[in-house]
C-alpha cells in the first residue's frame, strides 16, 4: 500500500491565506460603505454672530480681515460657517436688541468690537462664547474680564488700548504742521476710553507741546452739524477724532469730509478717516487686530 504524505502546515497557511484575503476584501467593502454614508452625512455649519457698531460699509475692512484669516484656518463663509451679520450704523439704543437677536439665532459664538457692544452681548447671555475685538476701554477696568490672564466667564478676545496713544497723535500733528496751535478735539462720550483721554490725558499732551485744545461733545448725527457750525465760524488750525466711539466711527466720512473741506490739519485714531481724505493718523493696524479674532 502506498504511503501518501499530507502537509498539513501548507494546507493550515494556504487556508490562513483564503481566509485572510476574505478578510481584506470585507473590510475594504465595509469601508467603503461606512465612507460613504460618513460621506452622506451633512457637515455641521458653525454660526458665528458678527456685532457691529457701524454700518456694512464702514466696517466692511474689518469683517474681511476676519473673514480671510478664517478662511487661512480652513472655516470658509458658505460652507463649513455661516456668519450672521448685524450693524447698528451708529445707533447705540440698537445694541441691545441686536445682541438678543443672535442669542435667539442660536449662534455658536458672538464677535463684538467696542465697549458698549461688548457689554450689550455679555448682558445678553452668560453662556455663548463672547470674542472682543478692536479698540475700547481696558476690559478689566469696564468689568469684561476678571483680569488679563484668567478673564473667567465667556468673554475673551484682543483689545486695542488706543487712548494711551492720544498724546502721541498731538505731537505727531504738531511735527508736520507746526503753525498748528489750536486743537479742536471731536469726541463720542458715550465711549468710557476716550472720554478719560480727552478729559485727563490730552490736556496734559497739550500742554508740554503749547497747544490749546477744546472738546465738543458728538452724542448723536445732529451733534455733528452743530459742531461744524460751531467750528466754522471759530476757523481753529487742527482737527484730533480720538475714534473708537460708535458714533464717531459711524460718521468718519463726513468729520474726514468737513476737515477737507475747511482745509483743517486733522489726526485721527483710525485710518479709514485717512483714507476718507483725512490728513494722518496713528494706531495699531485694525485688520491685523480683528485677523486676530480668528
């Protein structure tokens, strides 16, 4: 009788090979079907709530800055976040339905720039992420934020301390126009920052340079034809807008434009004024500052 020998390690591999190539093929079609149905499932779209204190024009530098440096991070308007857009166009009564309205919108996070706007979204709610941007008051001092390191809360963001700076912006002015000597300062005092800086830290300035400075108050649109009236008939040498106030900022056309026009040297706290046909300005870079946001 013949002997027949049976490998049974080769036939232990080769039924290990069958079904291990079994497997490979049932995973990849498993796969590919969870792929597509994760594929088919929709993405979440993030609401972010964008409260301006300007109107869609006279902001449109700073919602782009944030815009683009989302979009640097991979979260694009129309696809993977939506941006629900309000302004109030200089109406300050307008802050605190326009913050209820994004909380009633559900959004997932709140962008506010200024003091006031940050307040009225941080009255608004206690639980939506609060992102500060752009120039105001110290936060800790207005009562956003705990302290600088732990802000606590649902406020956090970047700030731009730019009243620090007005003593700075009269000696710049006095250096290219020297002949300068009388200052009218145009300021929001609904804005706490720059109503401490033209109160406490100008008239200081204005002294060691031996420039003469008065204040006219800009509390809504009327205020600013009273104060060109009153400007024309008195024909100072130069023009300072500490900036930051809503109103201010609102209106930064029309002080550029009468500046202009009454051929005053002006300084401004923001470039746009410049850019409106306003003679110079000093700050920090304001698209930089909001493309921190992101």
């Amino acid at each position: 009788m013949e002997r027949v020998w049976i490998d049974y390690s080769d036939i232990n591999r080769k039924s290990a090979f069958r079904n291990l190539k079994s497997a490979i093929l049932s995973g990849a079609m498993l796969f590919a079907l969870c792929s597509s149905a994760e594929a088919q499932q929709p993405k979440k779209v993030h609401r972010i709530g964008y409260l301006s204190g300007r109107d869609a024009a006279n902001d449109s530098a700073r919602a782009e800055a944030i815009r683009l440096a989302l979009r640097e991070l991979g979260y694009i308007e129309g696809q993977n976040i939506a941006i629900e857009y309000r302004y109030a166009a200089g109406k300050r009564d307008r802050f605190p339905e326009l913050a209820a309205e994004l909380v009633r919108l559900k959004v997932d996070i709140i962008v506010a720039g200024g003091t006031r706007l940050i307040q009225a979204a941080k009255n608004a709610t206690k639980t939506i992420p609060i992102v500060m941007t752009g120039p105001g008051s110290d936060p800790v001092e207005a009562g956003h934020v705990e302290s600088l390191a732990r802000p606590g809360g649902n406020v956090t963001g970047v700030t731009n301390l730019s009243p620090e700076l007005g003593g700075k912006r009269l000696e710049l002015l006095k250096e290219a126009v020297p002949k300068v000597a009388r200052v009218e300062v145009l300021y929001d005092p609904a804005s706490p920052g720059f109503a401490s800086e033209v109160k406490e830290d100008l008239p200081v300035a204005a002294r060691a340079l031996g420039l003469t400075l008065r204040s006219w108050e800009v509390r809504d649109a009327d205020d600013l034809e009273r104060v060109f009236a009153a400007l024309s008939k008195e024909r100072p040498d130069g023009l300072y807008v500490p900036g930051g106030g809503q109103l201010t900022g609102a209106n930064g056309k029309r002080i550029a434009g009468f500046a202009l026009k009454r051929r005053l040297s002006s300084v401004y706290q923001s470039r746009e004024y410049v850019d409106a046909g306003g003679l110079m300005s000093y700050s920090a870079d304001p698209a930089y500052s909001y493309g921190r946001v992101a």
